[in-house]
C-alpha cells in the first residue's frame, strides 16, 4: 500500500492490554457480543456496513486480516476510525501523554515501594526513575501495554492495525472519517481522578509481575475472536471498585455512546467500515448492543 505517508503510531488507550491490569475476576458473567472480530450492521434497505474490533498494536499477525474482513473492507467507500491519526494528531498526543504538567509526581500518588517495584517494570524500556516520576499514571499504563519490542517496531516506523487500515482506506479512496476528536479524547482520560489512575497503576504492576506474558495472551485471544474473558474480568472489577468503574465509564462506556452517535450518519449512508478498539464492542454499553438499540440488525462475520 502507498499513497499515504508513514509514521510512527502510539498505543494510545490499548484497552485490551490495560484489561491486564484488572485483578482477575472471580466471578464472570456471559458476556454481549463477547466472540468475533467482524458483525454486518443493517437497517432497512440501506447498503450494509461491517465494524470491526482492532488492537492498536504493530503485530504482523493481526494485520493478517481473514478474506471476510479483507473483502468487508475492500467493497466499502467510506471507513470510520476512532481518530483519523494523523501526523500531527499522534505528534500532539505522544506531546500530552508525556507532559508532567498533566499529573503530580509518581512518588505522591504512589507509595515508595510499589514505585520501586514500577522503576524494575519499565527500566527494560529505557525509561530511568527521574523521567517515569514525571509521567502521568495512564502515560506508564500505556507504556506497560506492550512489550519493548513493540514500542521499537512502532519507533522504526511500523504501523498499529489501525493505522495501517488506514493508509489502505486512503489507497481505496475511500472518505475517511474521525469518530472523536484528539481534545475529546484526552478529555475522557482527564475525567478520571488521579487517584484513580494511580490505583489502576498499581493494579497493572501487580498483574504484570504474576503474568508478564499477558501481551502474547492477549493477541492470541484476540486472533481467535475471543473478546468475552478480559471483558467480564473488566465488568466484574468495575462493579466492585468505584475506581475501576470510574475508569471504565470515562474511557469505554461514554466514548461508546459518542461513537456511535458519530457512525449514525455513515450508517445512513452505507457501505461503511468502522474500526474500532475491541474493547469498545462488547458488553451491554458496548457500541454494538448500543447499535441494535437503536434499531441495527447486527451480524457476526466473522
């Protein structure tokens, strides 16, 4: 694919990767929509369109797209994505998400020892304790999403899945489309208290020194369409702890209502592709439940 310049994506908001993060559940509920990667979106007889579920990561793997979502993709003449992503908008996020001015010191929000033990975590990725005490607590989450080689290949300029989509939108001539802006993303992040945050932060670093192989796990499940474990984890910590549920209402729940509200204009239309985080799927809150609320026959794909 040419036509559309090359540049360094983040992980910004890896959601399945922060679903590491939750301490593991110990009661899981069935989950809506929980299995598949691809769902058909149709209301009367306009054209249907398809949404699927992605993972911000470079992973040659997930952009081994199956033919159902090769061929989804490539018979629609619009496509939709969380953001447009584009140079500048990933230039001012790397900006905020590193910005000091955002957050206190690490050493106040968390106690000496668990910083200690986040300093032992990121050290492998260059990061040295003076510069991870500056850093906001979702900017380490997001940093701890994935492993140090990740991070490198999207250094060296390898493109996420949804990036790479698309550039291939822009090769199809398709009219790309931004679901929320890069102000209104950082806005829902900013919602959440830092204390939540910070306890969310000193989750992630419990979790990943008893499974520090979660990434691969992750995009295992993933590759199989398996969305319902991690999300029923999420859901069953959220409704035991205010500050997990504040985290998942501000960083899924409100986001998932303005998307869709942003995709009903290019539903109308049809033959939209939407591509958003997986995590934004499913569940009662999620975007396709929302969908059908409004009135969407949604199918699995695949």
């Amino acid at each position: 694919m040419t036509g559309y310049r090359r540049w360094s994506a983040p992980l910004f908001a890896l959601l399945l990767g922060a679903w590491a993060g939750l301490a593991a559940a110990s009661e899981v509920h069935p989950v809506k929509h929980g299995e598949g990667r691809l769902w058909r979106i149709e209301r009367g007889d306009t054209p249907p369109s398809h949404i699927i579920g992605t993972v911000h990561v470079t992973d040659p793997r997930v952009r081994d797209l199956p033919a159902p979502i090769r061929e989804a993709f490539e018979n629609s003449e619009q496509a939709a994505f969380e953001m447009r992503m584009t140079p500048e908008e990933i230039e001012a996020m790397m900006a905020r998400l590193g910005s000091p001015e955002r957050s206190r010191p690490l050493t106040k929000l968390l106690d000496r020892a668990t910083f200690d033990r986040l300093a032992a975590l990121v050290a492998p990725y260059g990061l040295d304790r003076d510069r991870l005490n500056q850093l906001h607590p979702f900017a380490v989450m997001y940093l701890l999403s994935a492993p140090p080689e990740e991070h490198q290949r999207q250094a060296s300029g390898d493109l996420v899945l949804d990036a790479w989509l698309i550039q291939w939108a822009y090769d199809l001539g398709l009219r790309v489309e931004g679901l929320e802006t890069l102000d209104e993303h950082f806005g829902f992040i900013d919602q959440v208290p830092l204390k939540d945050h910070a306890t969310m932060l000193r989750e992630t670093v419990a979790e990943l020194e008893k499974d520090p192989d979660h990434f691969e796990r992750l995009i295992i499940d993933y590759l199989d369409g398996d969305l319902s474990r991690f999300f029923a984890e999420m859901e069953a910590e959220a409704r035991k702890d205010p500050g997990a549920r504040a985290f998942k209402e501000a960083i899924l729940d409100q986001r998932n209502h303005q998307m869709v509200e942003r995709a009903i204009p290019l539903l109308a239309r049809g033959k939209a592709f939407i591509a958003v985080g997986a995590a934004h799927l499913p569940g009662e809150e999620g975007m396709l439940a929302l969908l059908e609320r409004r009135g969407y026959t949604v199918t699995r794909v695949h």
